[in-house]
C-alpha cells in the first residue's frame, strides 16, 4: 500500500503544479460527465483530479484511506472556495457495494478487472479507471520498479471477455519530476528506489536530470517522464 509522508505529498505538488498532468486527464474524462451529475473520486490522494471534477460536476466526493492526504486536500478546497465537495476518510473496502454516484473515478490504484467491477457496482451511470500503461522514458535505474507494461491491455481484454461495455482512451502525459537541487533528485531517487546503490542513483541522475531555466517555482532540475496511460470508461 502506498503510504503518504512529508517528502511525498511535497513531491508529488511539484510535479501537478508543474506538469499539470491532473488536468490533462480531467481534460479527457470531461465528456463523461454532464453538470447534473454526482461523482466520487476513490482513492483520490491529494485531490488533485477531484478539484478538476467539481468544475463540472453537481458534487464530488473524494474518498481516501490517508487522513494526511485528506487534509492537504481539505486546506485547498477552502481556499479555492470550491463549495461542491467533501471529503471522506474511508477504504475502498469499506464502501458499500450499491449505487451511491452517478459516476466514479479511480485513477492509478487498483488495475483489474475486479476493481472496475466494483465501481460499477457504485455507480448509477459509468465508471472510470485511469491506468498506468508503463512509460516512454527511463525514469527509473534498471529493475528499480516492476514496469506495468501491458497491464492496461490485458484488463481491456478481461473486462471485454465478461461481456462489460467499454471505451478506452490511450495517452502519452508527461508525468515528470521538478526539484529544487541536485540533493533533493538524490532524496527523492532514495526514497522511492531504497534498493539501488547511492553511486547508481546519482549516475542514472546525473545522465537524465536536465537543467532548468529560469522559472516561477524555482526548480532548477527537471527528471522528464512520458508515461502511457489508458482511460477505461464503462458504462452500465
């Protein structure tokens, strides 16, 4: 299970700030969703898909097991002023299993056929799951993550042969990592690849981390990343 702290949640800021990623998969989902419907973004995070939800939608609620996470997201609804949204603190597991939301989202959680299912049994409507196809670029050392490479394919075929109707969008985005100094790319590479060896660590950053020029945030390093990802949208 994927566990939020300090250095992670500061992360993973920079880089929606900055790539604004979460808004391009907004951009994508926005044709599935009409203003007068009801929407939960499980596993949410830090919300920054849900925000792009409530501009359109008559409510969200963004669940999440982190309570860390929530509140990070709790303090940006409140200066936003965004006033279609709660937040709740739950597993998904928790969740009854009947129809709560005309739509549900889940994005980078769980990639199966069982875990659409589940949505679907949420929803009134459709259910969307945004997954990780693997990635164009060598973000990561050698065998630092397990590569998720052709699961989205295999999950459009599963769900295909249970008979479930769906249309799917596939995207190249541009899921890369800003940083404020060298020390801080080795922080980052340390904490989410523990297993490699320091000196690995700062050759793979040394032969990929790109100077930045001069900008807004102050990042002077930018780790590129093109991730694919698969949009699956099922309707009931």
């Amino acid at each position: 299970m994927f566990i939020w702290t300090k250095d992670s949640i500061n992360w993973y800021k920079q880089a929606a700030e900055y790539t604004k990623y979460d808004q391009e998969i907004y951009q994508e989902i926005e044709p599935f969703i009409e203003e007068t419907d009801t929407i939960c973004d499980i596993a949410c995070g830090l919300g920054f898909i849900s925000m792009q939800l409530a501009k359109k939608a008559k409510n969200v609620t963004a669940i999440d097991i982190s309570a860390q996470a929530l509140q990070l997201l709790q303090k940006n609804i409140e200066r936003q002023a965004i006033t279609n949204m709660e937040v709740i603190t739950s597993d998904i597991a928790d969740l009854p299993a009947k129809p709560q939301w005309d739509v549900t989202v889940m994005s980078f959680f769980k990639q199966s056929d069982d875990a659409m299912l589940q949505l679907l049994e949420m929803s009134k409507k459709r259910a969307i799951l945004v997954l990780s196809n693997g990635s164009k670029t060598h973000f990561w050392p050698n065998n630092s993550r397990p590569s998720k490479q052709g699961n989205a394919d295999r999950l459009i075929q599963e769900l295909k042969a249970k008979g479930i109707q769906i249309n799917y969008i596939e995207r190249d985005l541009d899921f890369g990592q800003p940083f404020h100094s060298f020390d801080e790319a080795i922080q980052f590479m340390k904490h989410y690849a523990p297993n490699n060896l320091p000196e690995n660590l700062e050759d793979h950053l040394r032969t990929h981390l790109v100077p930045m020029e001069e900008n807004p945030f102050g990042y002077r390093y930018y780790l590129p990343h093109i991730k694919k990802i698969v949009i699956v949208i099922a309707d009931k």
